[in-house]
C-alpha cells in the first residue's frame, strides 16, 4: 500500500530541509529566516518554478523582486534560461475576508515570450554564493 522507501526519490538537501523544519526541540529546529536561506531553497531552478507558478497565479507572492537581478546575472553568467513567466506589476496585494486576492491598485501583465521546455536547466550548483551569517 505504501512505498517501502518513500524518501528515495527526495533530494537529500529538501530531506536535510524537512528534518531541521521538523525538529522537536525549538532551539534546534530552523527559523523562517534560516529555512529561506537553506541550499534547497536557494536553486536557480527553484526560483524559475516559483516565478511560473506567480505568474501562473497572477499574484507574486512567494519571491522577492529584490532578488531577480541577482537570479539573471546567475542565469546570465551561466548561459541558463530565463523562467517562462508574465511579468507581474502588483502593489498592494490585500486579501479580503472570502480570502480572495483583491488588488486595490492595477495588476498589469507582459508575456516576455521565453523559451522554457521544462527540462533541467542546470548541472552541479545552481546557487549564487551569498555573504549570509546565520
């Protein structure tokens, strides 16, 4: 009925990840700050998936724009491509009490038109080397 080794097929840095999220002890267990940081979650191609899936959705809500310069010089200097996504111009993204998205500004849309097959992008290391102390 269930799989005999669920976790084989799961990166060991998302397992890494998961294990410190789900630490018993709190002094242990990773913070918000430190989870954002973690090698998983700081992949090249990770970020493009979460790009596709705000633009799929129509709100930006899970990346930061203060992070696309450095992903396109990463992507750039890699010889990478670019996520396949909409631009999305949004500001002041409120959610009313049905906890649906309502903007109290314009949400304006640019298809960019990138080439983007699905396929792996990368190979060894996708992330930028940041200066962070945790």
């Amino acid at each position: 009925m269930f799989p005999p080794d669920p976790w084989n097929q799961i990166s060991p840095d998302a397992v890494n990840l998961i294990s410190n999220l789900l630490q018993v002890k709190t002094r242990k267990r990773f913070t918000v700050e430190k989870s954002l940081l973690h090698t998983w979650l700081q992949d090249y191609e990770v970020w493009c998936d979460l790009r596709e899936l705000e633009s799929n959705v129509g709100v930006r809500w899970v990346t930061h724009e203060s992070d696309d310069d450095r992903w396109k010089r990463y992507a750039d200097d890699h010889n990478l491509p670019p996520p396949k996504i909409d631009t999305i111009v949004t500001n002041d993204v409120t959610m009313d009490e049905n906890n649906e998205n309502s903007n109290s500004n314009t949400t304006s849309y640019h298809n960019h038109n990138h080439h983007h097959n699905g396929s792996s992008h990368t190979t060894g290391s996708t992330s930028p080397t940041k200066n962070i102390r945790l």
